[in-house]
C-alpha cells in the first residue's frame, strides 16, 4: 500500500477528486476506472506492462493517451487519465492508502 495525495475540487460541474502526484511525478500517470483509481503507470520501474508503455511511448509511436484509448475499444472498459480542472476551488486534501497495480500485461501485448 502506498499513500496518495487526494485532492477534492469544486468545478463547474460540481465536486471532483483527482490523486494529485505532484509536480515531480515525471513519468507517472494514475489511470482512473469511472472515476476511482484502478492502475499506476510509472516508467521508472522495471515491471514488464510500464516497461512497454516506455518504449511505445521513447519511440513516438503512441502517447499515453492513445494507448488508454486503444484499451478502451480493445477491451471495452472506461479507462481514463485526471485532467485537472482549469477552473477550481480545493475543497480537501487527503492522504489516502491504495494498492494500484500496473496495467494488465495482455491489455499492452495487442496495441
């Protein structure tokens, strides 16, 4: 378990909680299953599932945008990465303990 920063936003379409992992998390992107945390992209550790999105992204052939979109049509979930509000209002922070595991191996064998 690993704890998060949980941040709380008022938006104009209402209140939005985004794990924020700060300005030094380079290579670093929670992946978000209708709206919870679910998975952690870091390219920085030697797992196989964040050592190909290393490489697909080194070599310019995909962003990590892309490749959430390509797992949503191929298997049908409802992937996404937080985009934090233009327009917002912290309403709490949190430290919150998760468990996000990487990305399922055979989502990034087929992309």
């Amino acid at each position: 378990m690993t704890r998060y920063l949980l941040v709380s936003f008022y938006t104009l379409t209402g209140i939005r909680k985004v794990i924020d992992l700060g300005d030094f998390s380079y290579g670093e992107w929670v992946i978000y299953e209708d709206k919870s945390p679910v998975y952690l992209v870091n390219l920085h550790t030697e797992n196989e599932p964040d050592m190909i999105i290393n490489s697909l992204l080194n070599k310019g052939i995909e962003t990590i945008e892309s490749i959430v979109s390509k797992i949503n049509i191929k298997q049908g979930t409802n992937l996404s990465l937080a985009n934090m509000p233009v327009i917002r209002l912290i309403k709490s922070e949190e430290q919150v303990e998760l468990d996000l595991p990487p990305l399922p191996i055979d989502w990034l064998k087929n992309i």
